[in-house]
C-alpha cells in the first residue's frame, strides 16, 4: 500500500467506525468529516456547542445532517466529553477540532476518562505518498515532542513500526535522521543514531531495521547513496524517519507539503485508540487522509 486512495478502498465498504470530533465548530473539520462520510468510511458524532457547530456547516453549505451534535457549551468539558464517548467504547476514533491543543490532551491524558496507555510515549506520526514510490513515508516525531532523549527515540520507533507494518512494510526500514551519516561524538542526535543502529543489531530492538546516524538524502534516494558510496539496507529505502527533534520534523513534513505538495496525513500513536490531531492550516484533503489512517488503524 502506497497511496491514501488505496487506503479509502480497505475502508470503504467496511462497518463504519464512528468519529468524535472535540468541538466540531471548525470549516475544514466539518468538510473532511462530512467527505469520509460520504465516501463510505465513516460516521461522526459532533461535541461542542449546537449553535455554533450548525452556523459553521450552514455558513459554508457543509452537509452535517448525517450526524449526532452532542450539545455541550462549556468549552472546558468538550474534550473530556469527546474523549469519554471513545474510552468508554461508545466510538472507534477521536478527533481535535476546534481546541487548545492542551486543553485537547488534558483529557486525553487524564487517569478517570482518558485514552493513556501505562508506561507508553505518545507521540505523532506524518505519513507521506511521495509519487513513484511503492511505500509511504513516515516521519516521527512532527508535532508533539521537543527534544527526544535516546529513550524516548526507542519508544518513537515502537510506536511507528506497527503502523508501517499495517500500511504494508513487512519489516519497516528506519532511518535515524542527522546531518550527515558520520558520528560526531559532540552531535547526541549522531551519537544517539549510532547506539540505535547497534541496539537493532543485537536484537535489543526488533521487528525493523534501523541506519543511524543517516541524512535524509541517504534514507530517501538511491540514487544519493550510490553517489556517496553509502551502502546499507536502509539506503534510499526508508519507511521512517526518526526526527532529531521537534524543529526538524516540523520543518520537513511543512516542506515536503508546501514545496513538493506531496499527500499527507498523520496520527497520534501510543494512546488506546488512534487520535486525529491535524494543525490549523492543515486542508480538508489532509484532515480526511487522517481520518483514514486513523479509521483503517483502529
């Protein structure tokens, strides 16, 4: 599987899963939703206020009959609402719609009501169709964590693994992302790389392959790693991507989109079901390839 249209086919056709969306109010929310229903994937119960939620669908001719609007006015309950219906089993996929994003994982992180796995890192996923290839691209972590120890780059890998596997990776290839492939013991994210590639080597970590340190040229394109003599099985065949930190994955997956206009969406991963967190300038097209992934990983 390398494309966001085969992934509606797998959905398509399937019993629909149900979509909570934490404060519904928001046009491209509205719109993406109100696609995947449409197209056969999934349906929506909306939370937050009546009013504003039917304004918003109205305002811009966005069709929200299909759907549950579960009133709630105070904007501090909404997410623990949303968050409620999907932990007690009552829906399938969590939604932020319009949210603070930590007033949206307050809840999610919350003992009594939320989505928390014991001893689990939560962390987001991009996943790229880049054209001409025969996979996607996942990039990890884009969105949640700022400067990812050796520790918590273990857990980045574990958390994405599984979901390149679903995607169709048989073993995920994983490239430990620096500036160039040597080791500068004055570099952590090198030196991390490093111990990473050697902890996959004597089995400490499983079920992939991982090159540490590697650039991104040398994950992505042969064509690169032949120029450069770089020879290893991750070369030019990443499945994933492990950012250094935050600027950096934030800064590749804009690029990749608003430059190459490459397909995208993404996940939150670690938490007990899969969460939809798209940004604000995110389009409707983005916001509906993450709820596929989200829908077809639940």
């Amino acid at each position: 599987m390398h494309q966001f249209g085969e992934l509606f086919k797998e959905i398509q056709g399937a019993k629909l899963k149900t979509i909570v969306v934490a404060n519904a109010a928001d046009e491209e929310v509205l719109s993406a939703v109100s696609m995947a229903h449409q197209k056969g994937m999934a349906n929506a119960i909306l939370v937050g206020d009546k009013g504003a939620i039917k304004a918003e669908a109205d305002k811009h001719a966005i069709d929200i009959s299909p759907f549950e609007i579960l009133h709630e006015a105070d904007m501090a309950k909404i997410p623990y609402t949303a968050v409620q219906l999907v932990s007690s089993g009552k829906a399938d996929v969590l939604m932020k719609g319009l949210l603070q994003t930590a007033d949206f994982f307050r809840a999610v992180l919350d003992h009594s009501v939320g989505l928390r796995v014991n001893g689990q890192i939560i962390s987001s996923i991009a996943v790229v169709e880049v054209p001409g290839w025969n996979r996607f691209l996942l990039l990890t972590d884009i969105g949640l964590i700022p400067a990812p120890d050796l520790e918590t780059k273990i857990a980045l890998i574990k958390n994405s693994v599984p979901v390149a596997k679903k995607l169709g990776a048989e073993i995920p290839k994983v490239g430990i992302l620096c500036a160039a492939e040597n080791i500068n013991p004055k570099i952590q994210s090198m030196v991390d790389g490093d111990t990473l590639a050697k902890m996959n080597e004597r089995n400490e970590i499983t079920d992939c392959i991982i090159a540490g340190p590697i650039s991104f040229d040398l994950a992505v394109s042969e064509e690169s790693a032949r120029h450069k003599g770089y020879t290893h099985p991750v070369a030019g065949k990443a499945d994933i991507l492990i950012m250094p930190n935050l600027e950096t994955g934030n800064g590749v997956i804009k690029a990749i989109t608003c430059f190459a206009k490459y397909k995208g969406g993404g996940i939150i991963a670690g938490t007990a079901k899969p969460l939809i967190f798209t940004s604000r300038s995110d389009t409707d097209e983005t916001k509906l390839n993450s709820i596929a992934l989200a829908i077809y990983l639940s």
